[in-house]
C-alpha cells in the first residue's frame, strides 16, 4: 500500500518541525544566572586575647617584648574587644593610634589585666604600642620601649 503524495509530505513536515523542535531544546540554555553578589558579610564582635610578653637570659630582665598576637585584621564596623594580659615584670600601656583608645597602665608580675572595646569605624594600618616611658627606677616599661609595637590592620568592610 502506497501512502498518497500529500500524505508523505505531511509526514514528512512533522519530521522536520519535530527535528527542529529537538535541535531548539538541545541548543537552549539555561535559564540565566542570577548575578553572584558581592555583599559585605555583617560586622562581628572579635574577641582577641592579646599578651605582652618578653624574650631574654632566664633569670635576667627579658631584653625583648612584644605581643602575641603582633597584629589584629577587622573589617570597617567590627567592634573589637581586645584583652591585654602583661605577662612581663615590667609595667606598660597600650594605645591603639588613631583610635584614641588605650589602657590603663598595666602592672607587671603579671597582674596587669584590661579589656578595651570599641568599634573600627575607619580603614587603614593603625600601630598600638606601649605609652609608658622606659623608667627602671620605677620599673615602667624597658629599654626596649619604642619597639613594642603591633598592628591593627582595618580592611574596609563594605567590599
Ligand atoms: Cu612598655
């Protein structure tokens, strides 16, 4: 049985819309991507125990100091509660430059112990270091004094 000329051409136009509706979904793609957004995560609270300690002879006065950690990385809106420990036999106080923010002067022995809070509200390197002159009579600081410094790196949180 032969199928009339009209009906193979029938066919033969579903083949091809057939085909070309198969060849479509092949090509298709998909549904577009939203776009990854770059948003900042929210400020958080860190807690950093931070210790002044001091290397040298035992038995002998530690010739040099410095923090640990050396360096403190927040983001612009962190608050930042940093407690110092003064873990040496000598008394020193910490200011945060450009923050306006320091300790009381921190006994020796090691009893000298505070926490300071506050918020980075500003982006850049910032030095905290020791503020209290080197006096032996006194026993303030040490002759190391203008090399205890660390950094407080503040990184712009809005990127
Ligand atoms: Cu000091």
């Amino acid at each position: 049985m032969r199928s009339s000329p009209s009906a193979s051409s029938a066919t033969a136009a579903i083949l091809i819309a057939l085909a070309a509706l198969l060849l479509a979904s092949l090509s298709a793609r998909p549904a577009a991507q939203p776009a990854l957004q770059a948003s900042a995560p929210p400020p958080a609270t860190l807690d950093v125990d931070l210790i002044i300690t001091g290397l040298g002879a035992a038995g002998e006065p530690a010739t040099h100091h410095y923090y640990n950690p050396s360096m403190i990385v927040a983001r612009t809106g962190d608050r930042l509660r940093v407690r110092f420990r003064n873990l040496t036999f000598a008394s020193h106080g910490i200011e945060f430059e450009g923050y306006g923010v320091r300790t009381g002067v921190l006994p020796g022995g090691p009893r000298g112990l505070e926490t300071v809070e506050f918020v980075a509200d500003r982006p850049g390197v910032f030095r905290f270091k020791c503020y209290v002159p080197y006096d032996p009579a006194a026993g303030m600081c040490s002759p190391d004094h203008d090399t205890q410094i660390g950094y407080l790196v503040v990184l712009d949180g809005s990127r």
